[in-house]
C-alpha cells in the first residue's frame, strides 16, 4: 500500500516512472525507510512528498483499483485478460488457445 502511496505521489510530480523502476529495484527490501530513500534520491522534499502520498484522493484510487480489481477476478500479479477473459493456464500453450480461440470467435485464422 505505501509503494503504491509513493508511486501516485510521484506522479503528481511528474517523476512516476523513475519511482517505478526504483520500488522494482528494491522489491525485495521494500519498507518505509526505503521509500523515504527513494523519495530522497529522486529529490523529493521529504514532508512534502509524505503530506501527498496520505492525501485522501490517493488513498481512494488505491481501494478503487483494487475493488476493480477483485470484481475483474484479478487473484495476483501478473493477472492476464485476453478480450476481457482472464487466462487461467498462463503457460505458452494456454496462450495460444486462448488466443487461436478468440481469432476463431470473431472469424479470423488462428497461428495453427
């Protein structure tokens, strides 16, 4: 919740991305310490940056995206959506069915 807090927060500063990259380089040790070193290497002010990632509207984004979220049937990340079907059998082959079945539903040749 809090590196998503950070990443909207960066947003708003035009910086999102470079926030992104670092949480993925630190998925591992996330914590607010860290959070607060990203904030700090990216040149955040440090209470400024914290007065927005609590605003109320991030706050309410987050909950939003994730009771879109559980109404979609997303289970985890990576959750893959093929025509709006979640793909279940998420190995190349289950790709390629999934795919070949949606060409075929709107007739068009499938890979096969």
């Amino acid at each position: 919740m809090k590196a998503a807090m950070a990443a909207l927060a960066a947003e708003s500063e035009g910086k999102f991305w470079e926030f992104h990259d670092e949480l993925y380089k630190n998925y591992n040790k996330l914590s607010d310490q860290k959070i607060r070193e990203i904030a700090l290497g990216l040149g955040f002010d440090q209470a400024g940056f914290e007065k927005k990632m609590n605003h109320p509207k991030i706050t309410a984004m987050i909950r939003q995206d994730l009771q879109d979220g559980g109404q979609a049937g997303v289970r985890g990340t990576p959750t893959i959506f093929i025509n709006g079907r979640r793909l279940k059998n998420r190995s190349l082959q289950g790709f390629q069915a999934a795919i070949d079945k949606e060409l075929q539903r709107l007739g068009k040749k499938t890979g096969n």
